[in-house]
C-alpha cells in the first residue's frame, strides 16, 4: 500500500509539471490560430470573439487554472480546428499509435534478445562479428531516412506494399478489413523494429558478455549442464531486470517516433494528430495529446518498475 501510494503521488506531481512546463511552451510558440499569421482572412473582430469564446483574453494564469480544473474532470477542451471534443478526436486515433508501438516493441525486444545473447555466445566468432556490424547499422540509422528507402523499395519500385493510409477496403467490416489494415502497417512497424533492435541488441550483448564472466556460469559449465540451460536458468534470469528498467524508459522515445513516421506514411495516428495540429496551433489538441501521452508514459514506467520489483529481490531493499 505504501508503494501504492508513492507511486500515485509521484505519477500525479509529475503530471502536473508537465502539464506547466507544456502549456507555458505552447503559448511562448510564434504565431497563434486565432491571430492573422495563419488566416490572414479573419478580421479583428472575429479574433476578439473567438479569443472570448475558448478563454484565450484571459490572463495566462487564469486560463491554466481553467485548464487544470477541465483537465480534472477529464475535459480537455474544443478543437479549434474541427469543433470536436479533443477527447474524442484524440481517442479515435489513440488505438492505431498505441497497437504499433506495443508489436514494435515486442518484436524488437524478442529479436533483441536472441541476437544479444547469441553475439555474447558466440564472442569475436563471425557470428558476433555480423550481429555487431548490423546493430551498429540499426542504431546508426535515422527513422525517417529508412523510411523513405523502403518506401521507394518496396512500395514504389516492387510494388509489394501499400505507399501509405491506414487501409483502402471500406467499409471497415470482416476480416479482409484487417489484413489490409495489417499490410498497410507492416511497413511503418518494419521501420520502428529495424531501428530500434541496433540499440537494445547492444545492450544485451554487453550485459551477457559480463553475466558470462561471472563465477556460477564457470561453474554451472564444470558440472556440464547445457548451454540451453544456462540460457534459461542463469542468463535470462539475470538479464531481464536491466531490460525491463530500459523498456520503461524507452516508452517515451516510442510515442515521440510516431510523429515522424505516421506523417511520413500518412498513417491517421496521434503522431500525425500532434503534428498537423503544431502546424495549426490547436492548442487544446496539442495539450490533450501531451498529457496524455505523458500519463502512458508515466503509467508504463509504473509497470516497469513494479515488474522490476517482482524480477528482482534485491531492490526492495
């Protein structure tokens, strides 16, 4: 319960630093939605009653107290663009962000983790050598470069997969709907795993190539017992505690990765969200989408860290 509790309160004051560290940099931004920078047609008397409509010739203060009672009572405002909920325009395409992180993120932590610890197996052998070369490929290389050298191989000169959009069968019904959703997302989700297994992959390498020099691997060795079995009972045992802690705090570079890539295959996901509307300056989408992916990514350091509890004796200590 004690840990219950501090986890609560950290997650809440973190939320709420958040919350004032992003609305004060949104309304520090150049420009604004309701100025004439980006509608030159709106004369100032429409501005003035727009501005009293949403709150905006409040002073700043007053309207981040507005904001937080709202955000409280989970109302996170009007979009200044469509004249929706933003909570329901940031729900409809939550799922599809949400779906290809986590089976990114899966993908990339199994493929990691069989190649990290057959490299450390297999030390300085060709092999290791192969693994090395292209994990430093992988965490070399930029998301939106691979992303269009794909693009242009696979979808433009092959033809194998869609150039972009989410799905192109209508209406969304039977299970022909999702595999064409699937193969539209195979391409992005490729991007994401072929990026971040260079990283995580070396990670493991170097944490098993120390966990191989320890005295129970000599020893487990001496009595004969099968790499396979010391592959389950003392590397992976050993290992998943530092990976899960590096999972959680990876989340939020996950969540961030989708702006780029969902605006590059034009996938309709909270990252293209956030972007069109920065674009926009629709200030209460942009604050919807902030916290709530500030409360995910708090929430999946919590689980992180509570499974890192389960996994390891020693930090409740």
């Amino acid at each position: 319960m004690k840990y219950f509790l501090s986890s609560v309160a950290y997650t809440l004051l973190m939320v709420i630093l958040i919350s004032i560290l992003s609305f004060g940099a949104i309304h520090m931004a150049p420009n604004s939605f309701m100025g004439g920078e980006l509608n030159p047609n709106m004369t100032p008397e429409t501005i003035a009653q727009l501005k009293s409509i949403y709150g905006l010739d409040k002073p700043l203060l007053q309207q981040y107290s507005d904001w937080t009672t709202n955000f409280f009572q989970l109302n996170f405002g009007i979009s200044f663009v469509s004249g929706e909920k933003v909570s329901t325009v940031v729900l409809q395409r939550l799922p599809v962000t949400l779906w290809m992180n986590l089976i990114a993120m899966v993908i990339t932590f199994a493929l990691s983790l069989w190649m990290g610890v057959r490299a450390a197996l297999r030390y300085k052998s060709v092999t290791d050598h192969t693994i090395l070369q292209l994990s430093l490929l992988s965490f070399a290389m930029p998301s939106y470069y691979l992303a269009l050298l794909l693009m242009l191989l696979l979808s433009v000169m092959l033809g194998w997969f869609p150039i972009n959009g989410l799905h192109a069968l209508e209406p969304p019904e039977g299970i022909g709907y999702y595999i064409d959703m699937a193969w539209h997302l195979a391409l992005p989700i490729g991007v994401m795993v072929l990026v971040g297994i260079g990283s995580l992959t070396l990670y493991i390498r170097s944490l098993t190539l120390e966990i191989l020099k320890s005295d129970y691997i000599y020893f487990a060795r001496a009595r004969g017992i099968s790499e396979s079995m010391i592959i389950r009972r003392y590397i992976l045992p050993n290992l998943l505690p530092p990976i899960v802690t590096m999972l959680g705090l990876s989340l939020p570079g996950l969540i961030g990765g989708s702006v780029i890539l969902e605006s590059i295959f034009g996938i309709e996901g909270m990252g293209q969200l956030f972007y069109l509307s920065a674009m926009s300056r629709d200030y209460p989408v942009i604050m919807g989408i902030l916290m709530m992916s500030a409360f995910l990514t708090l929430i999946g350091n919590q689980i992180a860290d509570a499974v890192l509890l389960k996994l390891n004796p020693f930090v409740r200590r």
